[in-house]
C-alpha cells in the first residue's frame, strides 16, 4: 500500500489560487494550511480545520516555529512545503531549508522579486541588461536621484505584490518631472499603507523602500515554467498589452506570444541567463521582460510560478499542468522535459475604468452568443466605480479562445463594442468633490470618505 503524502502549503495566497489546491487533492495528498485565521471558506473544501496552522507566515522565524511545535505535537512529518504567493517565497524557502526539503534555495529566494533592489543589484553584476536604477527612502532622496535621470521614469517599491507602488512619472519639463514626481510617490506610499492586502500590515519595515529606474519602451512577455536541478522541463512565452500610466497594469495577456520563433528563442535564452545568474533551481519561474530594439531587458524575476488566469491558460492552449508538475518536482520526482506545441491562441483581458460615479447602463452578459469567449467577471448596475488611491476597477474581464490571432483579433473589436458601461455622478461623487477629492485627485484624504468608498465600492 503506497504511502499518502503529506504537503504543507505556505498562506492560501489569493482567491485565484484555488487551483493549486485543486492539483494536490487530485493526487490525493494530505494538505496542510500555514496562514492566519482568515483564510477563505473555500479552503475548508480542501483542508480540514485540524490541519491548519495558526501563524504569522510574514515572520520566518516565528513560522519555523509554529510549524516544528505542529509536527512534535501531532508526530507528523511534512513530505513538501510549498507556496505559490509571492509575499510568502522568502518564508517558505527558510522553511524548506530549515525542515530539509527540497524549495528554491533561500539566498536564491531573496535574489528574486522578493526583493527587487537585490534582483537588481545581481544581474547588473552579471551583465544582464537592466533599466537603469537607483534605492531611495525618502521623498527628498527621492528628488535628489531624480536629477539622474530623464523622463519618464518608473517608481517601484522594493518590496510589493499585485503592482502597489507601482508609478510611472513624467513630465515635459525638469520641473513638470518634479512636480509629477512628488504626486506619484506620494500616491505609490499611500496605496503601500492601504492595507488592500494582508501582507501589508506585516511589511512595515520595507515599506520606505523604493527603486527609481528608467522607463523602458517596449513589448511586454514573460518567460514562464519550472526548473529541476538545473534542467528545464517547461518554458513559454506569454505576451502582454499594459496600460501607459501612471499605474501600469497588464490588462492584456496573449498565450502563446506573437513573435516569431527565432525571436521567443531569443526571449527564452534571455530569460534562462536571468535564472542562472540569480540561483534559481528546483521553482517554477515568471521572468518579466520588455523586448526592445536592443534585445530583452528584465523587468522583473519572480521565482514562482505564473498568477492568475495564467496556469489555466497553459493547461488549456499546451495540454501541461505545471501546479501538478510542481508539486512532483518538490516530492522528489523526476521530471520529464515537456515537447509543447500550442493548440490555439488565448487572450485573457481586463478592461478599467477612470470614471466616477453610479453604473447605471451594463451589457446584459446572458445574451452574449460570442464562439470561445468566457465571462469570468463584470460590473453590476447600481454599483458605484471610482479609483481608490489611484488604481482604476476593474470592470470587464474575460478570455477569448480561437485557432488563430486573426479570428481573436476580429471578435476582441466585437467584444469591446457591446461591454460598455454607462456611469452616472450620484450624491456620491458631489459629496467627494465637496471634500476636495474629485476632479484631479487620485487618492482619499478622509477616512470617513475611506470607509463610504469600502461600502461602495468592491473590486470585481
């Protein structure tokens, strides 16, 4: 009789990761939850009450101790541990090597977008392009750096997730540069102190933390997949649209890229120069470029596994489970190289919104008869839509599937021009401008206004 195994997954992550706990129970392992107390009713579907862990996953230390008084109180023993969050790669990387368990190593861990300056810091000693950078902690450092660089530039914070602290400053002149400068980081600051996240509360420290690098023009891909012991076994190319600014959300994700196949060779080379420089082995990977006239230059070099819609999107157009797949690469067993060849093109979209006030016209979705396309989410009518501090809701958000980018491109036209909102100002927004928040403010002063917008507004 084969042994059950049991995996110990690090935090639940977001409400999209529930595939990943889908991919373990398929195998019929025992599951086990390290997280806070808050965990979503969904994960009782996967995990039973006394197999959760109660700790602070933020805090190595304080995890590595609750998880070593678990296993001496309940006499077990934990096969894996693993997590697909990126707040949580550091911790779970301590983790794994304090239980002697096969994760990414931790000094690789904190070489990845864990801590972008040290990502930073390390491909730059080994000639990888990179944006120009520079660490700043304050708003006046901040300034003095500024002088360095030209227009447009990026503020990004050390240590964030989902795109917080994320700005991109412009401006015609050094002074226009200034001015924009002072908004945007003071912006970028405030959404770190939101709290939107859990994460947040337990990263104060970091959060003075910033890079300014220099804006690069280019086509947004990542290069995607798993590491065994220095091998490959998975490795595509998705391909991204981003919004200009000032926050730079990916709003469109085409799987597999449109380039050529000399020029993913070329992205996927890159990308592997990235990994090795940094350590990473024995992790799935996400490694963010921007492909320019000059070649690939790195964005960003997440030693996990893709979010999103993004797994299921490789499940579907290659045939590979890579959550599976991880989670046998971390249960000791070797990995056999994937031969991929895509069987159609998806493109998955998120649609925003800058617009204030009460939504009072939408598309009635259950009309909709479009060949490949998927709601996954859209706005209700009567909700009230506004930015909160500077991030734009999500209103639309879909997936479109076809055998050619032709045919995709021919019904993405179709789509956008029956999802349209119509959006009204109410009370609402004459009470915000009252107070000074609209027109031209990006961000909430008041946190009686806070609390109205929470009651409002939901993010879909």
């Amino acid at each position: 009789m084969s042994k059950t195994h049991n995996i110990l997954y690090v935090n639940w992550g977001t409400p999209d990761k529930e595939y990943t706990f889908k991919a373990a129970a398929k195998k019929g392992l025992s599951i086990y939850l390290a997280t806070f107390a808050n965990y979503p009713e969904w994960i009782k579907s996967y995990v039973p009450a006394s197999n959760v862990i109660m700790t602070n996953t933020y805090d190595s230390d304080v995890l590595i101790s609750d998880v070593a008084k678990y296993m001496k109180n309940h006499q077990i023993e934990f096969d894996a541990v693993l997590t697909f969050f990126e707040m949580n790669i550091v911790q779970t990387a301590d983790l794994a090597e304090a239980l002697g368990k096969i994760f990414l190593s931790a000094d690789a861990a904190r070489r990845s977008s864990a801590n972008k300056f040290l990502m930073r810091l390390c491909c730059k000693q080994h000639g990888i392009p990179t944006p120009q950078f520079a660490l700043f902690d304050n708003l006046s450092e901040g300034l003095w750096t500024l002088k360095k660089f030209k227009s447009p530039v990026v503020i990004k914070a050390v240590r964030s997730g989902h795109s917080y602290g994320v700005m991109k400053v412009e401006g015609k002149t050094r002074q226009q540069l200034k001015d924009d400068f002072i908004e945007k980081y003071t912006l970028a600051r405030k959404q770190l102190n939101a709290n939107f996240d859990e994460w947040m509360k337990y990263y104060q420290s970091s959060k003075s933390h910033f890079l300014l690098e220099e804006y690069i023009e280019g086509t947004v891909f990542s290069c995607d997949g798993l590491i065994q012991n220095g091998k490959i076994i998975f490795s595509t190319i998705a391909e991204y649209e981003a919004t200009s600014g000032p926050y730079l959300l990916q709003n469109a994700t085409f799987i597999p890229a449109r380039f050529s196949p000399i020029v993913k060779k070329k992205c996927k080379q890159a990308a592997f120069e990235v990994m090795k420089a940094l350590g990473f082995d024995n992790c799935g990977f996400h490694i963010e470029m921007k492909l320019t006239t000059n070649g690939p230059i790195l964005l960003e070099a997440a030693a996990r596994l893709p979010g999103g819609k993004i797994l299921d999107t490789y499940q579907e157009i290659y045939h590979v489970d890579l959550a599976s797949l991880f989670i046998d690469l971390l249960l000791g067993k070797k990995l056999i190289k994937k031969q991929i060849h895509p069987s159609g093109c998806m493109l998955i979209e998120a649609v925003y919104t800058d617009q204030v006030g009460l939504i009072t016209q939408a598309q009635d979705t259950s009309r909709v008869k479009i060949p490949g396309f998927t709601l996954l989410s859209y706005v209700d009518l009567e909700k009230f839509t506004a930015p909160v501090m500077g991030i734009p809701p999500m209103y639309f958000y879909y997936q479109l599937q076809s055998k050619t980018w032709k045919d995709i491109e021919k019904l993405r036209k179709k789509i956008k021009k029956q999802f349209i909102i119509k959006v009204e100002k109410n009370w609402l927004f004459f009470l915000l401008k009252l107070r000074g928040v609209f027109p031209g403010k990006l961000g909430v002063r008041s946190g009686l206004l806070r609390f109205v917008l929470d009651r409002y507004y939901r993010r879909v």
